[in-house]
C-alpha cells in the first residue's frame, strides 16, 4: 500500500470517527481511489494464481512451477516448458508428469548499487 493511500485511509477513518461533514468531491476522490485499489488487487490476485493447463499455456519456452499429478497426489515442482510440442518436463529429473496447473514467475527483483 503506497504511503498516500494509507495516509488518505487514515485521514478519513479520523473524520468518519469524529462525524465531521463530506462534500461530493470528497466522496468521489474516496470512491475513485477504492476503485483504483480494488482493480490493483484484482491484477495482483490474477498475476498470482495457479492457470489449468486446460484454460491456457506459457508463452514460449520457459521455466514455471507446475502442480503435477502422480498416482492421484498433487505435487509441487518446477518444469520447462516446450512451446513447440506444448508439453512440460520436470526441471530436476526431466520426467513426464500429468501437470494440471502451472504459474508465472515473478519479475526479477531491481538490483542496486
């Protein structure tokens, strides 16, 4: 949460508690930034779920965690993903497993010096 949202929240908690009066534009700024919030969290939540492979694949080649299935258990593991033939091989012993899901990793960190 970016330091003037928590101040904004902060400040209207306050006013809210000692009943003060709102105007309009007010309420709209208000408004307007829970609806700014709520679509942040909707993208986060997105960029973060667990996609069945039946719903869409990686785009191109890449490494990405993988639920797999083995003998009925769900594990957990990281795969290579071969764009060309749309299929999957576990990173550490390059295996074929039935993968159900897979996710995005996140962008690197930024490194500075």
């Amino acid at each position: 949460m970016s330091e003037w949202t928590k101040e904004f929240i902060d400040h209207w908690k306050h006013e809210f508690r000692h009943g003060n009066e709102f105007d309009m534009d007010t309420c709209r700024d208000a408004i307007d930034e829970i609806e700014r919030l709520q679509s942040e969290l909707a993208a986060e939540r997105e960029s973060h779920r667990w996609i069945p492979v039946s719903e869409r694949m990686p785009e191109g080649d890449c490494r990405v965690p993988v639920l797999f299935d083995v003998l009925g258990a769900s594990l957990l593991g990281v795969a290579f993903y071969y764009a060309a033939f749309q299929h999957f091989k576990t990173i550490d012993t390059g295996e074929d497993f039935d993968v159900t899901h897979w996710q995005q990793l996140p962008s690197a960190p930024e490194v500075t010096e």
